[in-house]
C-alpha cells in the first residue's frame, strides 16, 4: 500500500520508499513472538478463571492491538507495538478455541468441531486478501487502505468475546471445580439428552473417575510445571504435542504462499489475486477435513497427507529449481502453470489434514489437569516455527532458490513417520479414554482396536497404584485380587485392555 509505504518506510535511493530487512522483520517478527507469548500466558490464567473468560479477555487484549496499529501516523515502532499487542491476543486465543471446543464436543464430532478452528483461520485470511485488493483498488493513496482492514478485525474479535458469553464453562472445568450440576446440565445440552441419559451419565463417570486417579498424584502449591512433567506420560505427550505442531509449520505451507506471487507472475496475474486464489482454495478445501477427521480418522489422514505434500514438494522445487526463468518468470509460462497446479495440489492436502487435525490431536492427548499448560507449550512451539521460518525463508530461498522446497519434503516424511509411530487414533472415544490410551502404553499401530475399560476401575488401578506401588497394567477385571496387588482376580475371562 502506497501510503502505508510512505509512512512508516524508508526513503530509497530512487526517492520511492520500502522497508529495511530489519524494519521489515520487526512489524512482522513481533507478532510472532507476542503469539508465542500470550500461548504461554493465557495457560495459568485460564486455569484460574476458566476458559470461557480467558476468552472474553483476549479478545480484549487483541481488539487494543488494533488500537494502537490503527491510532499511528507515522511512527512504524507504534505499528510494531500494535502487533506484538495483537500477538499477545491471537496466541492466547489460538491455546482457548481448540481446547474449549475440545472440552465440550461429544466425542464423535469432536474432530471435525476442533477442525473447524482451522476452517474459519482459513476463511479470515481469505478474506483479508479480499479486503486488502478492495482497498488497495479503491483506496490505493488514502490511510484507508490500511486502516480498514485492520479496524474490520474488530468485527471478528466483538463476535468471539461477545458470543462465547452466550455459552457455558466447559462441563470438564465446571466438574473440576466442584460445579457438578452446571457440568451437567452443559452435557445435557451438548449431547441434547436427558439428565437420566445414558451418555450422560457414563461421561460424567469418566470425568470423575479420571479427576480421582489425577488426585492421587501428588501437586506442588503453584501447580508448576515441573509439576505437570511428572505427570504420568506427560513428558512423552508434551514433545509429541510440541514436534506435531513444529511439523504443521515445516509442512511447508507457507513457503507456497510466499512464493506465490513469482509464480503468479510467470502468467500474468495480479498479486493481490494471487492471494486471493491461493486463500481461497485453503479455505474452500478445509472443509473436506471436517469430513475425513471423523470418517477416516487422525491418524491416516495426516500419514495420507505427508505422503501427498511430499509428492507436491518434490515435483514443485524440481520444475522452479531446473525449468523456471527466476529472473523473468513470464518467459517460462509452461513451468509456471506446473508451479501453480502443484502449489493448489499442495494445498488440498495441507488444508485437509494437518492443517486443521494437529489442532483436534493437541487438545485430546492431555489429561483435563494439564491440558492447558502442555497444550500452551505445544501452541508456542507452532508459533516460534512459525517465526522462524517466516524470518529465515528470505535468506534461504536468497541461497538456493527452489530447492529450499526439498527441505520440506523431507520433512513431511518424517512428519509422517511421527505420527505412525507415536500417535494414537483417537476418533470416536472421550478425552478420558484417550488419556488412559496414552497411560497404557498402548501401541498406535493397533490403537483403533483398542477397547475402553469401564470408569470405576481407572480410578480404582491408580488408587491401588499409589497405595502399592504396583507397575502392573489396566485389565479388564472386577477387583483387586485377595492378595491385594493390582493384578486381576483369576478368572476365565479377564483379559488385557491394551
């Protein structure tokens, strides 16, 4: 934007203004960090005031942000402020939404509902594309062309703070808090079933059930995070949560984004439509994701979808590193249709699996005692990603081109292999039994297959684990047997659960 160039730019040598690499790399590095920030921040406060508030909160915090970006005339620290503010907001907000969607979805929506975190990012940076061509064909030489779109922020930040009021507390933190009766009555309305209703009843068991086995183990007066790695598994969880999220960032998906505009140009199209192409095939193919999170499961879509990124990958960075004209792309057009057909081919599989599903897997494998603290570490780890790639991509690409795209293939297969190896399925079953999956070590090759034990005896395995030490598994039993271990009594049809 022109005036948004002349003042808060540069004067060049050619009496035109731009930005410095550093000026640059500030307004856009902060935001970075203050997300990184407000993820790790927003943890201990909605642990305290709950998630509906921390909500209301930061989307408080945000809507100053854009205050502060819209209020500066000329001074671009005052922009760079603006953002790490922002930051702050967009970090805590990106921890709260998935986990308050995660903690009050019944189990066979919950997937495609935390997907649709993903689904509406999606649709705001498509937007924003929209609203960055409008203004900059209408209001090119005016601070309107800027300032509109961030004031328009304000909209979407009214609609969440204002709107999540109109809901409950999270029935897992109402329980948690000792507010039965209102937990209740949430799950009531979620499952739409009677207060005598089978599910509701049996999920009410197993919240309560695991909050008696999370009892047993003993809890430092600040709750600390020391705390919270002794957990059980839960050092095993935090790196997985923290390296899945590391791995939705070097998937590489922003690396077409940022190339998109060369491209583009090799046959003649408008970058701002570049934008608005490349943001509205990821958003219009996001929703395929909600449809196979639920009907194929976690863990074969995101295997599925690394395999078909690699493939993109290899094939995008071997026809821009050998067969694209770099300095004049318009003299190569037959490379640059393949360039663009692989980046919206790219894009169909990012959109559809691990761009909205690492947001359903973060917030299910953590126990409700720890969720918001390990999914706080996990939500930075994206951010801090996200920053460095966002801050290092110009240098790289600066280095070797199109090749910087082999970096992310190869990723992708390890990405892939992650989750083969250590993630487990958990469509279809509650935060509970997925916690218990993760406390029974139970292999995720057969994950799928894996049958639920009844609530009363989770509670009655870790009571008897903290009385006797016992290192035994969960089996499927009735009781302690006479000698008073944690093994089963002797019968014919015990049998183990993992």
């Amino acid at each position: 934007m022109p005036d948004f160039l002349s003042r808060f730019g540069e004067m060049q040598a050619d009496g035109s203004y731009g930005f410095s690499n550093v000026r640059k790399g500030l307004i856009v590095g902060l935001l970075s960090i203050g997300t990184l920030i407000g993820a790790l921040i927003a943890a201990p406060i909605a642990d305290r005031i709950g998630r509906r508030m921390s909500v209301c909160l930061w989307t408080i915090v945000v809507s100053v942000g854009f205050v502060i970006q819209v209020a500066a005339v000329s001074s671009w620290v005052q922009v760079m402020i603006g953002r790490l503010v922002a930051g702050w907001g967009v970090g805590a907000l990106s921890l709260l939404v998935p986990m308050y969607q995660a903690e009050t979805a019944p189990p066979w929506i919950r997937g495609a509902l935390v997907c649709t975190y993903q689904l509406f990012i999606t649709l705001g940076i498509f937007l924003a594309a929209c609203f960055n061509y409008g203004t900059y064909e209408h209001q090119r030489y005016s601070s309107a062309s800027w300032r509109i779109v961030i004031g328009l922020g304000w909209i979407w930040t009214a609609m969440l703070g204002g709107g999540i009021l109109a809901f409950s507390e999270t029935p897992r933190f109402d329980y948690r808090r000792g507010r039965v009766e209102e937990a209740k009555k949430t799950l009531m309305r979620v499952y739409g079933a009677p207060e005598n209703h089978y599910a509701v009843h049996m999920q009410l068991e197993e919240i309560e059930s695991k909050l008696r086995a999370e009892s047993q183990v003993p809890q430092g007066g600040l709750g600390s995070v020391v705390d919270m790695f002794r957990g059980p598994r839960m050092t095993y969880r935090i790196a997985l949560g923290m390296l899945l999220q590391m791995f939705q960032q070097l998937t590489g998906a922003n690396y077409f984004f940022y190339y998109g505009t060369t491209i583009f140009e090799s046959v003649q199209i408008n970058p701002f439509v570049t934008q608005m192409i490349l943001n509205g095939i990821n958003f219009g193919v996001t929703f395929i994701g909600l449809y196979l999170v639920e009907h194929y499961g976690r863990r074969v879509s995101l295997i599925s979808g690394s395999v078909w990124m690699f493939i993109c990958f290899m094939i995008f960075a071997s026809v821009g590193h050998f067969l694209l004209d770099l300095e004049t792309p318009s003299n190569t057009p037959t490379a640059g249709v393949v360039l663009i057909v692989f980046a919206c081919l790219f894009i169909l599989g990012y959109a559809t699996t691990w761009g909205p599903m690492v947001w359903t897997l973060i917030a299910e494998i953590y126990p409700s005692r720890y969720r918001a603290k390990a999914m706080a570490l996990a939500t930075a780890s994206n951010w801090t990603w996200n920053f460095l790639i966002a801050f290092f991509t110009p240098f790289i690409t600066t280095a070797i081109d199109f090749r910087y795209g082999y970096v992310f293939a190869a990723c992708n297969l390890v990405a892939g292999a992650l989750v083969y190896f250590f993630v487990i399925e958990g469509q279809g079953r509650t935060l509970e039994e997925i916690d218990t999956m993760y406390l029974e070590h139970v292999p995720p090759r057969t994950s799928s297959r894996w049958t639920p034990p009844p609530p009363e005896e989770i509670a009655q395995y870790f009571t008897c684990k903290k009385n006797m030490g016992c290192k035994s598994s969960l089996v499927r039993t009735e009781g302690l047997s006479s000698e008073g271990s944690c093994t089963p009594s002797a019968r014919p049809d015990s049998s183990p659960w993992s």
